[in-house]
C-alpha cells in the first residue's frame, strides 16, 4: 500500500496536578491508524513537560500531528505548541470536544490545518489516506480544513461507527505508564476505560448535546470483556474506572461487564437510576464509588434551566438508598448557572449539607458554569451578556476552578462565593466524614447566612486537610503534622 509509511503524532496534554488516566482518545485513534497500516505515535505530558515535545516530533517526524484539545483550561498552550509546530513546517490536526464544537474559530488560525469533529476513527484513518490530495478533502465527513483559496470548509458529520470495530489494540502501549492509584489510593492499579459514549439526554450545558448528538452507542458487553480480561490478568489490574459520559444508559449490559470483569469498579450515573435493585446490582458486581450529576438544589435551575431530568427529591433518594451500602457517592455541583440568583446558590449550599447530614460518606466536585460553545445554556449566557472570546488561546480562562472566575451571565455578587465555595464544601464533607462538630457549626452558620467574610477557619482547616492529604509529603514538619492529625482522629474514632 502506498500510504503505508504514513507517521502520526497524537499529542494530548494534562495539568501537573492529574493522574495520568489513559489518553483512551489517542488510544482509540491510534488503534484505527494502526489497522490501516500507519505508524502512530502518542505523546501524553504534563503541563510541565510541554517543553519536550518539539524535540520528539523532530526525531519522530511525523506527516500529521493530531492534537486533543477540550474547552478551556490548557488552550493558549495548545496554540503556543500548534504555532511552534506548524512553523517547522508541519501539518495540524485538532481534535476532540473543543476543537469540536468550534470548528470555525480553530481553522481560522494559520497553525492549524485540519479539524476533525466528533469521534475521530474513521475520519483521521481517511484524512491520512488522502493526505495532500485537497481535492478529496471534500469527501471526507466530518472533516474541516481549508480550501486551496484558504477559504473554510466544514463538511457534514458523518454518522456514528459501530465501537466494536473500534476496540483498543492495547499493544500498542506501555499500559504500565497508565495503571494510577485511585480511591484515597486503596486500589493502587486500576485502569481507566470507556465501554461507551454519548448520552441520550438533554442537559443544556452537557457537551454532548453537539459533539455526540445525544446518541448513545456502546461496545457489547462481550467484546468488550474479551478485550480487557487479558490486559488486567497481565498487568495484575485490581481495578477499573469507568469515564463513559453515562454507563448505566442500558443497565444489563452495564452490569454485565461488570460482572464479566469481577473487580472493583467506579462509575456514573443518573440519580434516578437509584432504587433498591440498582444498589443490590451494584453492591453484588464490586462497584465501590458511584458519581452523579447532582448539579443544584435549586428545583428551578434543575428543570427550567439545565432540563435536567431530575428532582432534588431524586438526589436525596439516591443518597439515602446509598447509605451505609458500602458504596460511596459524589456528586457534582455547578454554581453560576446562567439566571442563578444567590438564593439559588444558597439552595444549593443547603442540599449539600442535607445530603451530608443523611450520608456522611459523600465527596463533590464543586465548579462554576463553563459555557461550552453550541449548547443551550452558552446561547443563554450570550443573552445575559457573555461575549465569547474571539481569539483560541482566550478560553484558556475559562477555568471552572479558578478563584477570580468571571460570569456575566450571573445578576449578583458572587466573587466570594467563587473564592470559598469548593473550600467551603470540601470542609463540609470532611467535618461530616470525621465527625468534627466545631467545624461543622461553623461552616452550616456560614452557609446559612451567606458569610464568606473573615474567611480565617476556612483558610486555616483548608491548610490542615491539605496537609492531610498530602501524602507523598517529604518535608518532616509536615510528615509530624499529619501524623497527629491521624492520631487525633483515631483516638476519636475509638472514643
Ligand atoms: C478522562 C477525562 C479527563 C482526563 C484526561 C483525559 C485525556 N487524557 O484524554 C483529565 C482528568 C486530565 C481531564 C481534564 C479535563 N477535562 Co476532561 N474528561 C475526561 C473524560 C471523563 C473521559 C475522556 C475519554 O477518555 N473519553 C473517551 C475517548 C475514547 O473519547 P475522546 O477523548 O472524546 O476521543 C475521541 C474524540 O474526541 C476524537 N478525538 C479526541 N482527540 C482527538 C485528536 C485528534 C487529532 C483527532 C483526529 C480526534 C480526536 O477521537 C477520539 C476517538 O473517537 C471526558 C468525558 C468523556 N466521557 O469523554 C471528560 C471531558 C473530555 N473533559 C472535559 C473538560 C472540560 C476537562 C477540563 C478542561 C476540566 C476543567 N478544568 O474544567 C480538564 C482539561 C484538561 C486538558 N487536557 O485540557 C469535558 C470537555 C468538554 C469540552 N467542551 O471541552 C469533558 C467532555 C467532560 C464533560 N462532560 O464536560 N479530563
Ligand atoms: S446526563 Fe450527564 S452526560 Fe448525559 S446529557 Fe446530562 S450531563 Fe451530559
């Protein structure tokens, strides 16, 4: 075959402070160019590793660089090593949700020269192919790239492959460099893999909604547990993460690979999903933690706003019924919703502290409305007076997590909240978890009242979990801290 030599670089990169979960995107992508008889080559680094990629490609000398790239956070050095990139003369692919969702905007930049929209099997494996041919271009679905004029062209999306035909070569990898510790570290190898993706539902500020057009498609329960047994009997996987967008969409088959795979497992759900099956099914296949999209404790913003499909009364069963299974639950929160007032917020900051006072053994992960370009709520948001950034490298502040996060989309004043909201529910959790009463006095006065000022116990319980937390610690004050930390906290526990 001709193109056979072909070389592809699939770069995606993370921040210091992640894991390093398996780039399954790349490893996906690198699968299907593999099949087709191309060399494919992952680079997955960290932010501070950005710098040795230059130097890779220039060994490895690639005739297209893909890279995967999502909304926010990380973008602007996306662009910095697009542009370092394209200017020794390569070609530029991007990929993934952001790349996805903008095309336009993407190919606008000099440095990039190709997108691909959606999943990307099928249509990088054709771009490769057709490689120069700027003619072809045109036949390729779900392709974007730039005419021989330089005018740009978006072709139609191409409809969706069937996932068995996509299942990961897994020697293509050094699956050694991807086994990460997870649950406070209990399971020290535990793999993370999608068995599918999509989802049917309508939540307005869910990526989905574009990038996947609400369909759901799925490996079958039996190819996919042919494909993983032999990778987990030799790397000695104890357990698996599940990243799928909503594994449990057809719940047989879900609980079928779980039981096929028979190890300790994590993934999401809906909270409606929950009854008193759904927990004997979990409890019986292994599943030790279970995340849901817990979103408001504000019934408005959870059925006018997101049209999310569920009750606050569906979030508080969920939680009870997990109560003392075994099972751990967290849920994620977004504050700033577009139209959120503060007594909304508010609202939410109190079922957080209801749902904690059913079940003590609850985690969140707490974030502000990232207004994710093509969904309903990011036209929302443009109507309340959201400008979205023109250039690509300007979404880089859109950090959910930063602490001076902006929102035009919101009428009152949110900075504190914006400051101290996750410090707030972390502390929350803990004092719940720990059963440190002064500390859960404190924080429930705080949130009922709104009072982020003379923010001194949030600051100073935040350095003490920190601290506790920080288990890979070198330095001996910090060692002797957490010690007594853990001391005290066991004293009281036998206490
Ligand atoms: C695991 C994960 C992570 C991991 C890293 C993942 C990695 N290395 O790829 C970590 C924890 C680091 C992470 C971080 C973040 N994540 Co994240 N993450 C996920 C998660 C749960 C699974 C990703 C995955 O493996 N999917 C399975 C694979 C097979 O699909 P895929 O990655 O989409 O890849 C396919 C296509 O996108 C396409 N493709 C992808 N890349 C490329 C590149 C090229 C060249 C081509 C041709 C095609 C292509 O082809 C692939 C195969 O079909 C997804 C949700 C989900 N279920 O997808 C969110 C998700 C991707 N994350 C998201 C976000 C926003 C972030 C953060 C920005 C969080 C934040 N701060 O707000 C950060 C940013 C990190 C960064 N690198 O920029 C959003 C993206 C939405 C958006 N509009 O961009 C998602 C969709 C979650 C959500 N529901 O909102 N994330
Ligand atoms: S249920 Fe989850 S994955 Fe599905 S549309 Fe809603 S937020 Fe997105």
């Amino acid at each position: 075959m001709e193109h056979q030599n072909k070389k592809v670089a699939l770069i995606a990169l993370r921040s210091d402070d992640t894991k390093g979960i398996s780039p399954l995107g790349q490893m996906y992508l690198a699968t299907a160019l593999k099949k087709n008889g191309f060399i494919p080559k992952i680079i997955y680094k960290k932010e501070s590793e950005v710098w040795q990629i230059e130097a890779e490609i220039e060994e490895f000398k690639p005739d297209l660089i893909g890279m995967s790239v999502f909304t926010g956070y990380l973008n602007k050095q996306y662009v910095d090593l697009s542009r370092a990139l394209k200017s020794r003369g390569y070609l530029i692919a991007w990929g993934n949700a952001h790349a996805s969702l903008l095309p336009r905007q993407v190919l606008k930049e000099k440095f990039i020269d190709f997108v691909i929209i959606g999943e990307g099997e099928e249509t990088l494996v054709e771009l490769v192919k057709n490689l120069g041919n700027v003619e072809n271009y045109k036949n390729i679905a779900s392709l974007g790239y730039k005419e021989k004029n330089g005018e740009i062209a978006i072709n139609q999306r191409r409809t969706f492959g069937d996932m068995d035909e996509f299942l990961i070569d897994w020697s293509l990898i050094n699956v050694e460099d991807y086994i990460v510790p997870y649950f406070s570290d209990r399971y020290k190898r535990t793999l993370a893999v999608v068995s599918s993706r999509g989802c049917p539902f309508n939540c307005q500020f869910c990526y989905n909604l574009v990038f996947n057009n609400r369909r759901w498609r799925a490996h079958s329960a039996e190819k996919l547990i042919a494909n993983l047994k032999p990778v987990i009997e030799k790397h000695k996987i104890e357990a698996i993460r599940f990243l799928d967008d909503n594994f449990f969409v057809n719940k047989e088959r879900a609980f079928a690979i779980a039981r096929g795979l028979d190890l300790p497992y994590f993934a999401d759900a809906r909270v409606e999903y929950v009854d008193e099956k759904f927990v004997a099914d979990l409890k019986e296949t292994k599943c030790k933690e279970i995340m849901f999209g817990f979103e408001s404790g504000s019934e408005r913003i959870l059925t006018e706003v997101v049209k999310k499909g569920t009750t606050t009364k569906d979030t508080i069963k969920a939680v009870t019924l997990l109560n003392n299974s075994g099972i751990m639950a967290s849920g994620s929160i977004v504050f700033g919703l577009p139209t959120e007032t503060e007594d909304e917020y508010k609202e939410t900051m109190k079922l957080i502290i209801k749902l904690l006072e059913i079940n003590n053994n609850l985690a969140f992960t707490c974030g502000w409305f990232l207004p994710y370009p093509g969904t309903g709520l990011y036209e929302k948001a443009k109507e309340l007076g959201f400008k979205p950034p023109e250039k690509l490298e300007d979404w880089d502040q859109f950090d959910r997590w930063r602490n001076d996060y902006k929102m035009e989309w919101v009428d009152w004043d949110y900075t504190k909240a914006v400051k101290y909201s996750r410090q707030v529910v972390h502390l929350l959790a803990l004092a719940y978890k720990r059963n440190i009463p002064i500390l859960k006095t404190i924080l429930k006065k705080r949130v009922e009242h709104l009072n982020y000022s003379w923010p001194i116990d949030i600051y100073l319980f935040a350095r003490l979990r920190n601290i506790y937390l920080f288990t890979g610690q070198k330095n001996f004050m910090t060692r002797l801290i957490k010690r007594v930390i853990v001391y005290i906290i066991k004293l009281r526990q036998k206490a």
